[in-house]
C-alpha cells in the first residue's frame, strides 16, 4: 500500500502550479491514497479533477470561505475502503487489503491553538478504537523537514510537521514500511509518502579503481592495452 499526503494550500486556482504538481506526484508515486489538507475547495471540484486521473472512489470536507478542506481518494480496485468518520480535521478509514485489514485516519492538525484541545479529544477517542498500544512514528527518508515558513535569512524556519504513525499490530504486518519525504515545493509543506513494501532499485554503479593502482605497472600494462 503506497499513501501520498500534502498539504496543498489551495488546490482550485486555475493559474497554480498546484494540480500539475498533483498529477506528477501521482505518476511517479503511482499511490493507492492521496490525502490532501488544505484544498480551499469543494470536494466536489476534486472529486471531477481526479476521476480524469483514475481514481476510483473518494470522500472529503468542503472547505469554509476558502479555509481548511480535506479530500482522500483512492486509485486501487483491489482494496475495500469505508469511511467510518469525516471531520474537518480528520478522515478515518477501514482499508480491507487482500489478506490485512486495518485502519487509516488522515489528519490534519488544527493551525489555531484554541482548536487543539478539541481535536486531541477527539484523535484519542478514535486512537482508543484503532491503536490500543502507544503510537509508533515511522522512520522517513529524503529531506528532514517538510515544511518551511517562506521567510529568508534568520527568520526562516524549518519544522518536520508532516509524519505517519502506526501501531504495534500494523507495524507486524508491515515490518519494512516507510516514509519518503519530497522537497517543499508549490507549497509550504512537503508531501510525504507512506509505503508498507518499499520498492528496491538496483542502480548500475559505474566501475571504480582507487587512485593509487594508477601507479601500478600491471594497471599501466593493462589499460595501454585497450
């Protein structure tokens, strides 16, 4: 199971580079899910871009004069999913996935600090229903921040916001998931990728020789003879 998240900050403007970087994130990561924070959008408006990509199914939150909005879709015809809860903050799904069945709930964290409080509440009563044991973060690869605050010089700050979590039980079904983190771009957050069986990529290394066997006179002999 592969899962993109971003937070998109907007997703509706016809002049961004926002959807065209969307497809391309989907082309290269070719994921299951795509979550997105954010949109500033209908779910509807959404909904029509993706099915032109092939999605086969979604669910979301409108977003309110132009704040906030969440969308998950999903592009895999072999996975049954129901959405059990959708919230402005959060979307909980129950994946069944051939032999596995578990959860996903997509979250978006409450920007404002007054609404934190609310939203804890409420992420522990569904953590009570679906993790059981202390939550585990899921060791990432790529950039180590995911999002920037678009300022230069000393006022500029870096954070690692955006992450993935799992529970002991998960975490035995899928030993080897990680996290993959792109770069900040077309946004202030990066997107990250979830992958439960990372795919390896065998990459051809070119052949090297350590410098000193340049002064070897069988290395000499050998390469005039090319």
């Amino acid at each position: 199971m592969r899962a993109l998240a971003w937070n998109c900050r907007g997703a509706n403007s016809e002049d961004s580079t926002t959807m065209p970087y969307i497809r391309w994130l989907v082309r290269k990561a070719n994921p299951d899910f795509v979550f997105l924070s954010e949109t500033k959008c209908l779910a509807s408006v959404l909904s029509a871009k993706f099915i032109r990509i092939g999605c086969k199914g979604f669910t979301g939150v409108d977003a309110l004069n132009l704040s906030g909005g969440l969308f998950v879709t999903w592009f895999s015809s072999n996975m049954v999913v129901k959405t059990e809860e959708c919230t402005k903050n959060f979307v909980l799904c129950n994946i069944i996935d051939g032999p596995y069945f578990y959860y996903l709930c997509f979250l978006y964290g409450a920007p404002k600090l007054e609404n934190r409080h609310e939203l804890s509440l409420r992420t522990k009563k569904v953590e009570a229903q679906i993790i059981y044991q202390e939550p585990q973060k899921l060791l990432s690869h790529g950039p180590a921040f995911t999002r920037c605050n678009n300022r230069e010089g000393k006022d500029v700050i870096y954070e690692q916001l955006d992450r993935a979590y799992c529970n002991e039980q998960w975490r035995s079904m899928f030993p080897e998931a990680l996290v993959v983190n792109y770069e900040i771009l077309a946004s202030d957050h990066g997107a990250i990728l979830l992958e439960t069986s990372p795919r390896r990529i065998k990459r051809k290394r070119p052949y090297k020789i350590e410098a000193w066997c340049l002064d070897d006179p069988q290395v000499k002999e050998i390469i005039s003879q090319l």
